[in-house]
C-alpha cells in the first residue's frame, strides 16, 4: 500500500496505516481502522502505546542464563530464591513458559532455545541456544532436565538432539508426556497418539 | 459445478509443513496421482485438532480434500502409517527428512507420477524396518532414474566410445562419465574408482533394494559414492539439499 492509494488522507495518518498495514496479519482495512480509532484516542493514552512500544526496544534483553526474553538480566525466573534450581525445562519459544508457568504446577527453571531443529527449513542445531545451555551446566549442578519441545517432528528431533547430546553429562533427562489431550475424543486421535497414551497409562 | 466435484479424495505422503495464520499449517504432500500438491490444514497446530495428528511430516494418511480458491483445505484425514520407528531414532529420522526434501525440491508442482509415490513409500518402510547404509545411494539413484537425469555410466559422453575400465571420470554439469582421451571445458570431471562405477551400474539396473542390500562395500566405496551423487544431485537443482548437513551431523556422530 502506497500513499497513491490515499491521496486524499494526510501525510502523518497515511504513514501510520502503512506501518500498521507492515505487522502480521493486519489487511489494509484493518490497518485504516486502527489508525482512525488511534486519531480519536486521548493522546496520553497514544502516548502510553508509543512509549510501550519503545521500551520493548530499549528496555528488553535476552537472559544471559535462560535465554528468556526479560527487563532485568538474570530474569525474575532465574533470580527468585524459591524456585528449584536443579531442574532446567528446555522449551522452543518464549511463549512456551508463559503457558508453563500458566500451569501453576511447575517451581524449576527454564531454557529457552529460541526454535527447533528443521533441516529443511535450514535450521540446525547451531542455530538453537545451545552452547548457553552447556555453559549452564558446567556452572551449576542439574539433577534433571525436562524436554518440553512440542510434540511436532521438529520438535521430537530438536529433543532426541539434546538427549543425544547431554545424556552424558545430566542425571536425568525426561520428555513431556504425550498422550490425548483434555476434552478430546478418542474417536479421532491419531494412532501415534493412542500408542502413546496407552504406553504412558497410568494407575488411578 | 456440482457439489460431488468440489470434494476429493487422495492418499498422500507429508513431505512438509510450515505454520501460517493463527493455527493452520500449508502442507506439501507426495500423492500417488496428483503428484506433489499443497494443501492447507486449518486448526492443525491447535492441540485438539482431530487434524493435527493426522497430517505431521512423514504421516502416510488418507484425505478428504474440499477445492478452495486458494488452496484446497484438508477436510478429513486418516493416519494409514505413521512411522512411528522412524520418527523415535534420530538417525533414521534425518535419513528420512532428507528423502522427503530431495523429492520436494526435483519434482515440479500437479506432476502426477505413481512411482515417485511408491519409491517413497518403498523407502520409508525400508528405513522404518531396519536402517540400511545403502538406502540413500538407493533413493538417490531411483529418484534421479524416475525424473529422467539418470547419468550415463557405459559410454563417454563426449566421444560416444565405450569406456575401459580404471580410465574414466565422472563430468557433474553433463551427468555421465568421461574417457581419458576427452578434455572438457569447464568444470574439472570428478573422479571416480572402479568400484564405485560398478556399484552405480549395479543400481541402475533396477535391482531390487534386496540384492542391492547384500552388497558388501568398503567404506571408502560408499563414502565416494555419496560424495558423486551428492554433487550431481546439487548441480541438478542448482541448490544445497539442506537437510544434507544434519544427515551428515548425526550419521557422523552414530547417534
């Protein structure tokens, strides 16, 4: 979308709906309304989205530890007196310890690899946060690490990589469960799935 | 257009995904008579899709397909093999990935080609059995066969003449061997040992996987004739087979 298109819209509006109309999955019609609605706001109320837009770039960095994205480095997760520093859980995205920590039920700490091993796609395992991770556990003593990559092939390949890697030198090294998930039907679960589940069934 | 023609049926062999929108997956799958097709999977990546388990790369499955204006939308999948021994052995598991790369990358789009669909399928039941060290040369032969760019392995390609044994070179950018006497331009021939000439006659010759696994090679051999093929494959598709590297990578560390 070009200012051609909006002859009649004022320069400063027009350069908005074309950033807007930049970010993923924001459409043209998506990306005008946003910019009307930006230009009825209360401008301290523009003023808070800008400058929290800002500080995202100024304010954030990577956790030298955890890989995590955070204010503060060490992160909050990695400095907190309370949590189990003897487990580490491995996951793909940042994203992925929200869901965690949404959980309530897990008290260790977290690395994250920042993606997973897809040869086709031209990710390998240098690619991956990996040598963080050996760094971390020269450093601290690791009685067990959780791989909770996601259940895709990218996923199981990035977790047989590590396993292959640090079975080694960690004590344990366990994988998420995986199995059916809450609310679904058995009707239509994958034989892989069902396979796994029945092979991690347990006593009730 | 009456409302049976907008719905399809095919089998067909994932050979890859990639994420798109919030919870959808476009797939390009290998079919046993639509040739290599993509097709959209909405919902795919959510962690109750009946989909989801159904369509992963490397799942041999059954459709019900519904024609978009786009892309046609996967409606119904069934899983027919999953390779569950494959996906659970990282050695095979790369093996597998590269398979399914390479026949992405040398096949055009809406080609139908029924051998191609049964090679793989020949393939990853071979590598979900047992890993053999001979299946790559194997696929790679196959494949180069079934898409026309098999070399030529008997006579030069410059001068037409029979070639002698131990006189020869292999000539990547003319896909074929090179007698002594000839001096191409340009890129320097490789060479290649008796040895390895004869394996690669021997697989051209449409043998079956089971004599062409009661081969006994020496190391060298086989290292030779994954580093000819390898090459000529890339000067084919004028790119690198990426997953080629992490193959390398973890065969190299025998995981």
């Amino acid at each position: 979308m070009t200012n051609d298109y909006l002859p009649s819209v004022a320069q400063p509006l027009s350069k908005l709906i074309q950033e807007f109309h930049k970010l993923p999955g924001i459409g043209p019609k998506s990306a005008q309304k946003l910019a009307y609605h930006l230009v009825r706001m209360p401008k301290n109320r523009v003023e808070s989205l800008a400058s929290s837009i800002l500080s995202i770039k100024e304010d954030i960095v990577f956790c030298t530890e955890c890989q995590n994205i955070t204010q503060s480095d060490p992160c909050t997760i990695c400095t907190n007196p309370d949590r189990d520093r003897s487990i580490i859980c491995i996951v793909q995205e940042p994203l992925d310890v929200l869901s965690l920590e949404r959980t309530g039920v897990y008290n260790g700490l977290y690395h994250v690899l920042h993606g997973a091993i897809s040869p086709a796609n031209g990710i390998g395992p240098e690619d991956l946060s990996l040598p963080a991770l050996l760094d971390r556990l020269k450093r601290n003593e690791v009685a067990e690490l959780i791989l909770a990559t996601n259940p895709s092939l990218e996923g199981e390949s990035t977790a047989m990589y590590i396993h292959h890697l640090l079975s080694p030198i960690v004590a344990q090294i366990t994988r998420l469960a995986r199995g059916l998930p809450v609310g679904g039907e058995l009707e239509y679960a994958d034989e892989i799935t069902l396979g796994r589940a029945l092979d991690g069934r347990q006593t009730i | 257009m009456t409302s049976t023609s907008r719905i399809y049926k095919t089998e067909a062999i994932v050979l890859k995904h990639f994420p798109y929108g919030e919870g959808d997956y476009i797939l390009t799958l290998y079919t046993p008579n639509l040739g290599k097709i993509r097709l959209i999977a909405k919902g795919a990546r959510k962690i109750r899709s009946k989909l989801g388990g159904h369509i992963e790369p490397l799942m041999h499955s059954a459709l019900l397909v519904r024609k978009g204006t786009n892309l046609d939308a996967i409606n119904q999948a069934e899983l027919l093999d999953g390779y569950r021994s494959i996906r659970e052995d990282l050695e095979r598991l790369s093996q597998a990935m590269y398979f399914c790369e390479l026949l992405d990358k040398i096949t055009p789009d809406e080609e139908p080609h029924h051998h191609l669909f049964k090679l793989l399928q020949e393939t990853l039941d071979i590598l979900s059995e047992n890993p053999q060290q001979m299946l790559i040369p194997y696929f790679q032969m196959k494949l180069l066969q079934e898409t026309g760019f098999m070399p030529e392995l008997y006579a030069c390609i410059e001068c037409n003449i029979n070639i002698q044994p131990n006189r020869h070179r292999f000539l990547v950018d003319r896909g074929g061997i090179i007698c002594e006497q000839c001096r191409p331009v340009g890129p320097v021939p490789l060479p290649i040992s008796l040895q390895a000439l004869k394996v690669l006659r021997f697989l051209q010759s449409g043998e079956s996987f089971i004599a062409v696994s009661k081969l006994h090679l020496r190391t060298k051999t086989i290292g030779e004739l994954d580093k000819l093929l390898t090459t000529f494959i890339n000067h084919i598709l004028d790119s690198d087979v990426q997953s080629y590297r992490f193959l390398n990578e973890v065969s190299c560390s025998r995981m």
